[in-house]
C-alpha cells in the first residue's frame, strides 16, 4: 500500500515539539520526505533523529529557523527544495501562547507585538514562501504529483470562541489566521494551492500544560470540555495528515476543527 504522501516533499514548522513532531511522524509514516523547523534547534534535531530512525525510507532533515523572521522562513522553504526537489505540504503550526498575554488592560504591548509576530506574522511568511516554491512543482502524473500544494496553517479553537480565561494577543492573532488563510485560499484557488487552517481544541502539550500548571487551572477548563479531557497532540496530526493529502482535495479556506466537539458545546454531558 502507498502512503497518504507518498513522494511528497514537506515541511513543518514548531516541529520540535508537540502537534509539530507527531505530524512530522505521520508524515513519513505515510511517506513523506520531511523538512523540521523550529527555533529551539535542540529540540529540533532531537525530533528530527526520532523520525528519521523510525522511518528511514524517507528522507529527514532539521533546520533552524524562527518563522517570524522572513528570511529564515525563505531560506527554510529553499532548503525543502533543494534537499527533496519539490515543496508539496507546508504545515505553518509554530506559535507561542505568552504567560504575560492577559486582558485589554494588562497585555503589554511588548507581549502583543511578539504573539503577532510569531503566531500571525509567521504563518504569512509561511504562506508566502510555500506559495512562490509550489508555483514551480513539475506535475509528474506517475507519482500523483502536480503543481501546486498544500498549505495548512493552525489557529485555535479561541479563534472560535471567546474565552473568559484572557489571552488577547493570542486570540486575536488565531482570529487573524483564519481570515487571512481564507483569503488567500480564496486568492491561489485556481492554482492549485490550497489553504486550510486547522482548529485544535486545548491539547496536552507543552504549549498548554506549562500554563495550566495548577489543578484549579486544569478544572476551570476541564468542565467545558465535551468529551471531559483534553486532546493529544496526535489527534491533531492527524487531521494535518488528512489536509495535507489528496484524500482533501476538494477541500479549501476551510476552518478544520478537531476540538473533541468543544465548539458546537452548549451544556456539557454530565
Ligand atoms: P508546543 O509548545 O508543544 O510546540 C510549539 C513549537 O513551536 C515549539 O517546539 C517551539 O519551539 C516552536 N516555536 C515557538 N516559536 C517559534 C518561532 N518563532 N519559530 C519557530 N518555531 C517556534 O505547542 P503545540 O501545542 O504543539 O502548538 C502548536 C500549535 O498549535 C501552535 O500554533 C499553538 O498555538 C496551536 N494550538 C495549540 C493548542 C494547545 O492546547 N496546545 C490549542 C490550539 C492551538
């Protein structure tokens, strides 16, 4: 059996940990070519080693790079081409959630500027670099491959929903990405590209479990949650997996949840 991505060239960004790392997994389990990119470049090499000796039919590779910085973003996107020949998936999923992101009167401005650049900026750096490398894949029908690709670009569930527990910086930053992706979706739609965003619920990541470092914090969330817990890493890779592949053809601009149901929630099971 061929994988979901077979003779696919991809790259993934915040691959050092979390939704980044298993994605990175999947995608060379389903066989991939993948390009890690993060800014902890220890974290990312580590990850990189993990994929590379549970999958050694693909081709692995780490780099450095801190997707708010465009040149780093470019210069990262080249490497996937020059090491794999093509640029066939680009998962934007780096971001930050600041433990000094509050409210309208406590966010410092600081903290505003560095959740926009890194959560928003970042993703549109992403975009901009995958779309100008995907414009130039040679179509190769033997191997399912065409110009174009697949950008997925992850927002929030809080872009969604309001939360009474603030994180302005974020939220709005989750908001802006999916607007932005539908535009551009909307935009390259005639290309051959599509963009998605997907919307994870609260995940057992590092991201979140290092803010909700009490059990009254765990709970606050707990309650509202459908399904009564959080949601792992994994279950939002694969829901990269399904948008990075051709099982989502016909599928563009959309808002891709995988929130255990928290979205559609009223009244929580009891
Ligand atoms: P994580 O903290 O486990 O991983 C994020 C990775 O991004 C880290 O390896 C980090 O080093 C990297 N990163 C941070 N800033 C970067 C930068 N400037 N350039 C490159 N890499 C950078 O978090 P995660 O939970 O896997 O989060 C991944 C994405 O999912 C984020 O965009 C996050 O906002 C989003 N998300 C997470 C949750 C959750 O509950 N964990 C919920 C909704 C959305």
């Amino acid at each position: 059996m061929p994988g979901r991505l077979q003779y696919k060239s991809t790259l993934i960004t915040g691959a050092g940990s979390g939704i980044g790392l298993e994605s990175a997994l999947l995608f060379a389990q389903e066989g991939a070519d993948v390009l890690l990119v993060d800014v902890n470049e220890q974290a990312v090499n580590a990850a990189a080693k993990k994929v590379a000796e549970r999958f050694p039919n693909v081709k692995v590779a780490a780099t450095k790079a801190d997707v708010s910085k465009e040149a780093e973003v470019k210069a990262a996107v080249d490497k996937a081409v020059e090491l794999f020949g093509r640029l066939d998936v680009v998962f934007n999923n780096a971001g930050i959630m600041h433990p000094a992101d509050d409210n309208a009167l406590n966010t410092e401005e600081k903290i505003w500027d560095l959740t926009m650049d890194v959560n928003l900026k970042g993703v549109w750096w992403g975009c901009k670099h995958a779309i100008i490398a995907m414009r130039k894949n040679p179509t190769d029908a033997s191997k399912g491959l065409h110009t174009g690709g697949s950008i997925i670009n992850t927002a929030s569930f809080v872009a969604i929903m309001g939360a009474a527990t603030p994180q302005l910086a974020y939220t709005a930053s989750k908001g802006a990405v999916l607007a932005m992706t539908r535009e551009l979706a909307m935009v390259h739609a005639r290309e051959g590209i599509r963009l998605n965003s997907i919307c994870p619920g609260p995940l057992k990541t590092p991201l979140l479990m290092d803010f909700l470092n009490t059990d009254e914090k765990k709970n606050r969330r707990l309650v509202h949650l459908p399904m009564g817990r959080f949601g792992e890493a994994v279950e939002i890779a694969k829901g990269a997996l399904f948008l990075a592949s051709d099982d989502s053809s016909y599928m563009t601009g959309t808002d891709f949840k995988v929130d255990g149901g928290l979205t559609s929630c009223y009244v929580t099971p009891e």
